[in-house]
C-alpha cells in the first residue's frame, strides 16, 4: 500500500509562494498527473514529495508514513527526472543498477531487476553502452529503467517527455502508459502538456498558482472545469467564454447573447436566478456547436474570420459580439472567410461560470 | 559545340579554397613560433649542443682551403708555424684570444734609388708622423739588431710573408705609410684528434690557446658544434644533483595528495551554497593573490627563530626557550615549512579548477543519486569524483608541474643550500656558477620530468569513456 497523502503543504522560496496550502490523496496504485502552466508550482509539488525540497508546512505521507522531513532515499521512491538526469559516466546497466546498488541488494537480484527493467523498455541490447552513444529517446528509456528497476511503490515523474520530439512523445506516451498500468506503482506525474495528461491520468490535478483549481477525472475536467482557467488550459482549442447577460422573460430565466437566447435547462435555471441582471460566461468547447451556413430560429448568426483546415475537421475563428470563438465543423462544411453563418449551441453543453469569480456554476446534484 | 560550354561551368562550380582561417591563425602561429618554440628549442639545445666541440684545421692558412682534420675542444697542440693573414670583414667582431699583426703598405726607394711599393710588417716600421685620427703616415725602416742578421728589410707584394718579394730597404730609410691592415695570426699545428689519429693543419689564433714556450698550446674553442652528453653528465654527477631531485620528488609526493583532497573539500563546502559561502571562496581564493615568494616569507616569518610559532609556544608557556626549525640540523622542520607554505598558497587553485568542475555536474545529476538512496559520501565517490575527472586531470597535472619548479619558497625557508630542488640549481648553475649548459640540462630535466609525468596522468586516469573507445 502506497497511498501518497499531501496535507496542506506549503512552499516558499524567499517570499514567492511556489506551492500554497495544497492537500492532495493519491489512492494507492492510482496514476495521478500535475498538470499546470510553468510557474504553478507542480514541480515544487513533486520534488516535495521527493525530499528534494523540504515542504515549509504541511505534512506529506507516503503509505501512511510521515515523510515529510525525511531524506529521499528514506521515501521508498523512484524518480524521472526532465533532463533524464541518468549518470553520463556509467554504463547504462550501471546507470539500471544505481539505485538497487545504493539500497544493497545482492548481485543476481540486481542483474535479474536491470534486465528485466531493460527489457521492459527494450534496451536490453544498450546496456553496455554510454549515455553519451544513445539519442534522446533511448537515453529516456534508461531513466526510466532505473526508476521502474527500483520496484519502489512510489514512482515520481517530472516531465520526462518533454524533452522528446513530436512523434517519439507520441509512441512514448503509449507506451509508458502501458508499462506504468503493468508495474502498479502509484504515480505521480508533472507535465504542462494537458493531452499527456487527459491521455496517461486516471485522474489530474490542475495546478495554477501554487494552489490545485481541479483533482478529477480526465473527462470530467474536459468536460466540467471547475473554473475558466481549467476550461481554458484543457483541451486544443481551449474551451470558448462568451458573456452573456441573464434575464427573466415570462418567469423563466434566459441568457442573452447579442439578439440570441439561451434558456438553461431547468437544473441550471435554479442555480442561475441569483445572476438575474447580470452577466455570467457562457462555456462551450468548439466541438460542442453546430454549425449552419443557412439561418435558423435556434441558431446565432456570427460572421466567420478565418479558416484553418485540419483534415479531420476545419477549425473556425468567428466572432460573437465583443468574443471571439473557435467553432470545429466537419470538414465538408464549406465556407468562406467573413461570411455569415449560424450557430447552435446545445444547452446541455453549455457550462456556466461566475463572470466575477470565474468559477464553474453547477446544477445542483 | 557543345563542350564549349561546360568549361566555365564547371569553373563556376569549383570549389575555391578558403583561405580565410589560415589567414586568421596566422598570428598565432608566428607568435608561438616566435615565444615559444624558438626560445625553448634554444635553451633546451644548450644542454645537448657544445657549439664550440670541434675545430676545423684547414690545409692552407685560408678559411676557403680544404678541411684537414678536425680537433677536439681541449686537445693539446704543438705550433710549428704562423702566418698573418687578413681577417675577413664578417670574423672582425670576434675577438678573444685574438693575434693580430698590422702590416703598413708602404712607398719608399731602395739602396739604388728605385722606388718601391709593397707591405712589410708593422714591426720593421718606427712610426713617425701620425694624422689626427693617430693613423700612421710616414715612418722609417727600424734597424735590425744582431751582427748576422740580414741587414735589409724585405718588402712584399702582398702583406703575407709567403708572397713575392718586391724590394729590399736598408735600416733608417724613411717610407711613406700609404695604407694598413690587420693581420690575424694563423697557427700550423699539430694535435690528435678524438680516434687518436694525428692531424695536422691551420687554425686561426682565435681558436688556439698559446703556452708561455709559444711551441705549444691547445684547442681552446672549436668552431664546429657537436651535440654532447657532457653538460648532461656534469648535472647527474654534481653533489646537488641527487639531494636536489629527492627533494623535489618528495615535496611533490607530499603536498600533492593533501592538496587534492583539501581542495576537493574545500570545493564541496564553496558549492554547499550554504550561507556565505562566497566569503568561504574569498578566504579560500586569497593565498592565489601571494606570489610564491611572498608566501615563502611569511611562513620563514611564522618558522623563524623569533617568529610567530615560537612566540606563541613561549606565550602560551608550552616551551621556555625559542626551538630553532630552520636550520641544517632539523632538515625535517624546513620540509614540513616548504610543505606547508606549498599547500596553503596553492591548494586554492586545485579548488578552483575542482569548483568549476563542480559547476559542471548537472543539479539533476546529483538528485537523482540522492533519491536512488546514495547518502552524502557515496554521491561523492560514486557520482562527483568520476564527473569530476577531467578537471582533476588538469588540477593534477598543473599542480606536479609547479610542484616540479618549487623554487621561490624553498630559497625563502632555506636560502636554497640545506633544502635544494631542481628548479633551485637551474639558478644556481646559471646565476651563480655561470654555467648556462648545465642549468639547461637541469631545466631539461624538469621538463622531461612533467612531460612524463603528465603523459602518465593522461594514460591512467582516462575516463571510461576513453578506455572504452580505446
């Protein structure tokens, strides 16, 4: 059992607040990712459950254990580092074996664990190599070789794709996910990429400003971000804000966008009748609308900006108001730019938020 | 046609050789020619090269003559003739042990009133008018003393002895001084050269160190270079020789261990980041600032017989009269003084060399081997010391080589005669016994002594790397 419980962990360097007052359970087994623009704080959070920087307040328990101000290799953890950080002057076995090495395990133990390790990411032929004769992506491969040869119940990972290019990420991202669901360590794993992290996570932790705005399911936070930011990090293209003003009409609530009315569905009409009279952001991912290029009573004319084909879909820039939005349409969907078209948004897609505080204004359950 | 065309194509294409970087080292390459390889191919020669090992005789007494034999520097020679003969105008500036005679060109008429002209040595000449510039102009013939001696004065066609005899001039007869020469004494001898054959030619004065009984002499200089073990042998058979290289060898052993390790230390604490540790860099940095010389003083001032170390012990009652260190008798105190004021200066350079080495580790390094469970000291032996390596190399090799020419600070603490090293009797065989090839062969020595000793660095601590590729 390996459950990793941050309790209101706070860290400073100097009087910047890196990571503030952040509570966090990883279920055992569970892979957890930090997710957050640079700056936010994920890596603070990480090298604190490392030991690589002590947390100022707060307690972090690694199986129960407190381990807050214990040394890293007291933790029972296994790492991978950005830089791959793998030691330049070992041979990869070396490289593999470091770690076991360190914690005194016998000879056949150590050589059964490297090769297996080694195998797990296909180097088992590089082992008696340098890190100095192996590309980028091999020499990731030995990081985390020596992170999983550890067999620790805790593995720490801080952005180690990040350094791959495009298409190496791509297959790595598969892979890695596969190999971490074999080894069933908890995971904690940093990165800014937010379709690493909606594709990898059982669940993520958005991070911004040293504070967690969201720890859920990688669908729920696509689907309902807690706030706009979240709205606005997830996802390519981010999720679209529209200001709309609420109105009563006929004792029903509306939200008027331009000369356009949306009517909640009645979950939300509840919950939106204390913003009577005033204006609260409208949510909607581009995928969500559907685009007519003829007028329709249920559907918004806005005028198009730009066009960016993308081949699964076109990707369209338009303007609403004061807003600009992107709409993707399927790609057989012709038009030209700064031409009209017509827009509907399904209510049940919609998610609102506060306009002053930007949080997400749920239905209530 | 259409091969009219492809020549200017294929002139268009050519690749032109960029001369542009050739260009650009060319300074360099002149400087290190000129500062570095010139000067020390010319000292080291000194210790190899006797420019003076042999004289070349020549058959007749003219430097174009043919080469009859060559006699070696120091051989003794019997004189069985001389000869004037003119100096060439490039040999003028040479002047040691030089004979020379002046024969005067001359006009006068003889007993029969015929004029004659010609050259007579400057010895059957009284000078008796002389111009401004004390250049003789006129004079008379000098009267030969002794009863069978032939009474005239033979005058010559050319200002040799050998040539032709143009007249003969009675004693007292005035002649005018037309024009006058220097002659150089030539020497017919006869000597054994180095196989023990006997060779026998002409050599110039200059070259031939004359006995009182002007029958005798020997080679004093040659003028033919030769390379030569002597300066050499002279070096390893001077008394100094062996105590000199003990010393030198025992200092480096001792102070470069301690130093490495000092300096590995100091560095860690530098790079701890803890706080103030750039005043830990400044006290540490400060020795670099002393010169060798300065630092050799101080500590003299600290070892001294009134210095610190004494006034302190007899301050704190630990001894009641003043311990003499430094001095014939305890060999051992100006050791331990040479190798501590060695270490104090110049352990703060091994530890800039190891700091920037330091630098060089990537921080993620390092946490990586504390989170795979290396504690302080196996992170030191098993991640910093392999990655420090190269800048250990370069430490290592830098410091046998200035603890190879230790000198300034051994003549502070011992005035360089009961301790001596190496580089200590470079100077003095220069500087005091005035012998520039035997200070070559000892600077030579030192030299050869650190190029081995830093091919051996080089071989030995390779990286694995290295050895890999190798």
């Amino acid at each position: 059992m390996a459950e990793i419980r941050l309790e209101r962990v706070t860290k400073k360097f100097g009087d910047f607040v890196a990571v503030n007052n952040v509570s966090l359970t990883v279920k055992d087994q569970e892979f957890v990712v930090l997710l957050g623009p640079s700056g936010c704080g994920k890596t603070t959070l990480l090298r604190a459950i490392a030991g690589l920087g002590m947390a100022d307040e707060g307690r972090v328990l690694i199986g129960g254990r407190d381990v807050t101000y214990l040394p890293p290799r007291e933790r029972n953890i296994a790492m991978v580092f950005q830089s791959y950080a793998i030691f330049p002057h070992m041979k990869v076995y070396d490289n593999i074996a470091f770690g076991l090495k360190m914690h005194k395990f016998d000879r056949e133990t150590i050589e059964k664990r490297v090769l297996e390790a080694a195998s797990m990411l296909h180097i088992e032929d590089m082992l008696d190599r340098y890190p100095g004769q192996m590309s980028g992506g091999q020499r990731q491969r030995v990081a985390v070789a020596r992170a999983i040869a550890m067999k620790s119940q805790v593995l720490l990972m801080d952005e180690p794709l990040s350094n791959l290019d495009a298409l190496l990420r791509l297959e790595m991202r598969a892979e890695l996910k596969r190999l971490l669901a074999d080894i069933g360590a908890t995971t904690i794993y940093v990165t800014h990429d937010q379709i690493e992290a909606l594709s990898m996570g059982d669940r993520i932790a958005v991070m911004k400003d040293g504070e967690i705005q969201q720890f859920d399911d990688p669908t729920i936070i696509y689907d309902r971000p807690a706030n706009r930011f979240v709205g606005g990090f997830i996802g390519n293209p981010p999720m679209n804000f529209i200001e709309g003003q609420v109105e009563q009409t006929d004792g029903r609530l509306s939200v008027r966008i331009g000369g356009f009315r949306i009517a909640p569905d009645p979950a939300m009409q509840a919950r939106l009748r204390p913003y009577h009279g005033r204006s609260v952001l409208v949510g909607i991912r581009a995928e969500n609308m559907e685009a007519l290029n003829h007028p329709a009573d249920d559907a918004l004319r806005v005028r198009v900006l730009v066009i960016e084909p993308l081949g699964a879909q076109n990707l369209l820039t338009v303007k609403i108001g004061d807003d600009i939005i992107k709409v993707s349409t399927h790609p057989s969907f012709i038009v030209a730019p700064n031409e009209d078209i017509w827009l509907r948004f399904p209510v049940d897609k919609i998610r609102w938020f506060d306009s002053d505080t930007e949080i997400a204004i749920r239905p209530e359950m | 046609m259409n091969e009219d065309s492809t020549p200017s194509n294929s002139l268009g294409r050519r690749r032109r050789r960029d001369w542009t970087p050739y260009l650009l080292i060319l300074p360099t390459v002149l400087y290190l020619l000129l500062f570095f390889a010139w000067p020390m191919f010319r000292g080291l020669g000194l210790a190899i090269w006797n420019p003076e090992a042999l004289l070349a005789l020549r058959a007749e007494a003219t430097q174009d003559s043919a080469i009859a034999g060559k006699l070696p520097q120091g051989a003794e020679v019997e004189i069985l003739e001389r000869q004037g003969n003119l100096i060439p105008p490039e040999e003028q500036e040479e002047a040691a042990n030089l004979l020379t005679e002046i024969w005067f060109k001359i006009k006068s008429q003889d007993a029969e009133g015929r004029e004659v002209i010609g050259w007579v040595p400057d010895r059957r000449i009284r000078v008796r008018e002389k111009d401004e510039e004390e250049r003789p102009l006129a004079g008379t013939v000098r009267p030969k003393l002794g009863a069978k001696a032939d009474p005239l004065t033979s005058v010559y066609a050319e200002p040799n002895e050998r040539s032709e005899v143009v007249g003969r001039l009675e004693s007292r007869v005035r002649v005018d001084i037309v024009e006058q020469a220097v002659l150089e004494v030539w020497f017919l001898v006869r000597g054994q050269n180095k196989a023990g054959e006997t060779v026998q030619g002409w050599a110039q004065s200059r070259y031939i160190q004359v006995f009182g009984d002007e029958e005798s002499g020997r080679v004093d200089r040659g003028n033919a270079g030769q390379l030569t073990a002597e300066y050499i042998q002279k070096m390893t058979q001077d008394r100094f020789f062996k105590p000199a290289l003990y010393a030198t060898l025992i200092l480096t052993l001792l102070i470069i261990p301690v130093q490495l390790v000092l300096a590995i230390v100091m560095a860690l604490v530098v790079q701890a980041r803890l706080k103030g540790n750039t005043i830990f860099l400044y006290i540490f940095a400060i020795p670099l600032a002393i010169s060798d010389l300065a630092a050799g003083i101080i500590w003299y001032a600290i070892f001294t017989q009134h210095g610190f170390l004494n006034s302190i012990l007899q301050g704190l009652g630990f001894i009641d009269a003043p311990i003499t260190y430094l001095s014939v008798d305890t060999r051992y105190w100006i050791f331990i003084a040479i190798w501590l004021a060695e270490v104090w200066r110049a352990t703060s350079l091994v530890m800039i060399i190891v700091v920037s080495g330091l630098q060089a580790i990537s921080e993620e390094v390092l946490e990586a081997a504390e989170v795979f469970g290396a504690s302080l000291w196996e992170r030191v032996r098993y991640i910093i010391l392999p990655l420090l390596r190269p800048s250990l190399q370069v430490a290592l090799i830098l410091r046998t080589i200035f603890a190879l020419q230790l000198f300034a600070v051994v003549v502070a603490l011992s005035g360089g005669d009961v301790v001596t090293t190496l580089a200590n009797e470079t100077f003095r065989q220069y500087s005091l016994l005035r012998n520039p090839h035997v200070a070559a062969s000892y600077a030579s020595f030192i030299l050869l002594l650190s190029v081995g000793i830093a091919f051996l660095y080089l071989r030995t601590i390779r990286t694995q790397q290295e050895l890999e590729q190798s």
